[in-house]
C-alpha cells in the first residue's frame, strides 16, 4: 500500500514535471546578431544569433542589396547584353559594347546558333563593383552550349566541298557548312561550357558599355565557333 503510494506520488510529481521539461519555456535573452553570409545584390545573406540562457539559435535571412541608381544601369546593360545572346540579337549585342567585337556570324549560320542559344544558354549575375569614375565591373557564371567539335567537322566537310567546287559562290559554301553543321550536331551531345566572367564596364557618353570581357566574348555569343574556327585554319 505504501509503495503503491510512493509509486503515485512519484508519477505525480513526474507529469507535472513533465510539461515543463518539454516545454522549456525558455524566455530567450539573445545575443548581437552574427553574419553567417553576407548579402549582395544577387543573392541573400544568412545571419544568426544565440540565446545567452539556452543556447536556442535563431536565424534569418538577410535581404538582397537594394540595387538602384548607378548600380542597376551597369547591371541592366549586362542583363540586357546576355538576353540578347540568349536570343542572338546581333543588334541589341553591339549596342553594349563600346567597341562591337566580332559577334557576327555568316547570315546561313545564324539561326542555328540562335537554336543552341536559346536551348543552352543560361546565367547567374554575382556582382556588381564600381571600380573608378566611369569605371565597373559585373561578375557573372554564364552557362552557353559548347559546339566545338560539331563545328570543326563541320569545317572539314565545308573544305573538302570547297576543293571539290572551286568555282561555287560564296552563298553556296555558306549553305553547305551550314548544312553540314546541322548534320553534325544530331550527332553530338551538346555540352554546356560554364565560365566565371568578369565584365569590365567603361561610362561612355550617356550609356555604360561593355569594354572587355576576360573571355573570347564571340565564344561566348557563337557556342564556341570562333574557337573551332581559329583552330580549324590554323592548320592551314
Ligand atoms: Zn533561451
């Protein structure tokens, strides 16, 4: 009888423990928030801060920096400029750069990169730094399809038809590398070549303008062509 007491007691006293235990209700006295990750203007940031009673830690999100002004027009050029490429908008792609590279393919070649383009190619703006008066730079990872090989076969096949036609016109040599690099590209499986590119913006007159890419930029704009090419007559 008495232990069976005991026992009751005990399980008394341990429900209404119970509750509290589980609960915990803790009245969080938190410390200073600490940045785990910063924000940029493209990204949010993490940061966190811990209860000096409990060591509960709570964490949020920190928002994106406010892109306005000077900031948003550099980067809306390069927005602007990878959308174009995206749709091989020859005249919206000269118009960013202060200096129009070598972004223009034979007219027969055109709408098949417009294609690979539009399938492949993708990107993600990082920053943005303004570097000097005029001066800035946007830092994107950009995704474009990668055409190499299908072009450099398609090259031999165009030289060989060249050397078999002498006397052809240049509308027809253009039709048949074309051809032929419709041809190679069923066979080849499209990779993606994804590049880290720093784009150095320079204020020229009214607008911001592209003036240097650290890349070949016409690799960029052509699914590699530019590099086939350059490598195809270099053995030439
Ligand atoms: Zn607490």
């Amino acid at each position: 009888m008495k232990k069976r007491l005991t026992f009751t007691i005990l399980l008394v006293a341990l429900l209404m423990l119970m509750p509290v235990q589980v609960g915990a209700a803790c009245k969080h006295t938190y410390g200073k928030w600490t940045t785990d990750k910063a924000a940029t203007y493209f990204a949010t940031g993490k940061k966190s801060r811990e209860c000096n009673k409990c060591g509960h830690v709570q964490t949020s999100t920190i928002p994106k920096k406010a892109l306005v002004g000077t900031r948003k027009e550099i980067v809306t050029r390069i927005q602007v400029f990878l959308k174009a490429t995206r749709e091989y908008n020859l005249k919206k792609m000269d118009f960013c750069f202060s200096a129009a590279p070598k972004i223009w393919l034979p007219e027969p070649l055109r709408p098949i990169i417009k294609e690979l383009n539009r399938e492949y190619f993708s990107y993600k703006l990082i920053n943005v730094k303004i570097t000097g008066k005029a001066k800035a730079e946007v830092q994107a990872i950009v995704y474009y399809p990668d055409c190499y090989w299908p072009f450099t076969y398609a090259l031999t096949e165009y030289m060989n038809y060249v050397y078999a036609h002498p006397k052809a016109k240049s509308s027809a040599y253009m039709s048949v590398l074309a051809k032929s690099i419709q041809k190679q590209l069923r066979y080849y499986e499209i990779a993606k070549e994804k590049k880290t590119i720093t784009f150095k913006l320079i204020k020229s007159g009214k607008y911001w303008k592209i003036a240097k890419a650290g890349i070949q930029i016409e690799n960029l704009t052509m699914a590699n062509y530019a590099s086939a090419y350059d490598d195809f007559f270099a053995g030439y």
